[in-house]
C-alpha cells in the first residue's frame, strides 16, 4: 500500500513536470519584435485554421489613414498556385498576399503596418514568417484573377507563414541591425 502511494505521488510529479515542461512559455510583444526574424528554413506542417484566423484578425486590427483599411487579405493554400508563387515553398507553408486600394492615399503604408501586424503575431504563435516584395509585381501582372484579388487593388506585400525548423538556431539566424546610435538623435 505504502509502495503504491509512493508510486502514485511520484507519476503525479513526473506528469506536472512535463506538462509544464510542454507549454509554449508566453512571450510579451516586444520580446516577440526582439527576438523575431525572417525564416527561410521552414519545416513541414500545416498552419491551423484557427491560427490563421487569429493573425488575420491581428492584420485587420491595424491602424490606417483615416481608418479607410484599404486592404484586402489572399489566403493561398492551394498547392498549384503556392508553387507558382514561391517555387521553393515548403509543405504546409500559406501565403497571404496583402492587397491595397488603387484609390487609397496611404494605401502601402496602412498594408505595411497589417502585413507586419501579421508577422509578429504569427511569430508570438511560435510559427515562423517572411514578408516578400518579389513576387509582388508578377501577381499585379498576371495572376490578380486567378487570385480572386478584386479590382480597384493590387498586391502590395507578400507574408509566408510556417512552421519553424527547429534546428535553425533563432539567434545566429537574425540579421544584424544598426544600433541606436548610428540611427537615432535626442533633442
Ligand atoms: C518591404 C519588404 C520587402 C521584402 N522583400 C523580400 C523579398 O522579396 N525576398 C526576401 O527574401 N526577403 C524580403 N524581405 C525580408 C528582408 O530581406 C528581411 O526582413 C531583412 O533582410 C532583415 O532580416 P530579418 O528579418 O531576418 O532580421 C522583405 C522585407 C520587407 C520589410
């Protein structure tokens, strides 16, 4: 009776631990901003549609001139059209391509700050993402169409979304920044 309590206390121990153990430790924001980076080693696997709605809702929570939000968000998830864009995409990879409105004054900017919206939340998820311009002209040439990309916008920014390769290491995959005092001044 004695050895089984014992056994008892102990797998609850060991189970708390792991568990803990297991739990994605949550970052604050500026922890998620300092630690990010663009990642171009992605491994395989599928972004949850619940994950993908959540960094939409963060795009769409964006400030923007005016309030007008002159944006329009493509999912891509289909095989065919990813490889077309991204030729070395990765199995599960999505693609959200951030569309603005011709009209809109500031239109890039306001999709510059949703697309970044949605690579820091899709970073504080613990998936990893890179924002693209290079594709950004073929799209606007030949492919809004197929897109679904409605008339009156046009593609402004790409934003990839995966999982992280674990065996890349965050910190010597960061590209270097100026510091402070090459960038800033007081007054
Ligand atoms: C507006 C914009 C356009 C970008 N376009 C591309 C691109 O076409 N191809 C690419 O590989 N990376 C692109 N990037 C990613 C940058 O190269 C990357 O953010 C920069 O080198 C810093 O690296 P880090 O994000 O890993 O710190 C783009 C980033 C921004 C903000």
């Amino acid at each position: 009776m004695k050895n089984r309590l014992i056994s008892l206390i102990f797998f609850i121990i060991i189970s708390f631990a792991s568990a803990l153990n297991g739990q994605q430790a949550v970052k604050s924001a500026t922890e998620v901003i300092l630690s990010g980076y663009s990642v171009r080693m992605f491994a395989p696997g599928t972004v949850s549609d619940s994950d993908i709605e959540l960094i939409l809702k963060c795009g769409i929570k964006a400030p923007s001139a005016r309030n007008l939000q002159p944006w329009w968000f493509t999912v891509v998830k289909d095989q065919a059209l990813l490889k077309e864009l991204m030729p070395n995409i990765t199995e599960g990879n999505i693609l959200i391509i951030i569309s603005g409105r011709e009209d809109a004054r500031w239109a890039e900017y306001d999709c510059g700050l949703a697309t970044q919206n949605m690579y820091i939340a899709a970073q504080s998820l613990g998936l990893g993402a890179h924002i693209y311009a290079g594709p950004v002209e073929s799209i606007n040439t030949s492919k809004k169409e197929v897109l679904g990309i409605p008339s009156g916008y046009r593609a402004i920014m790409v934003l990839r979304i995966g999982h992280i390769d674990k065996n890349v290491d965050a910190v010597s995959a960061a590209s270097p920044r100026k510091s402070i005092q090459e960038t800033v001044n007081f007054k």
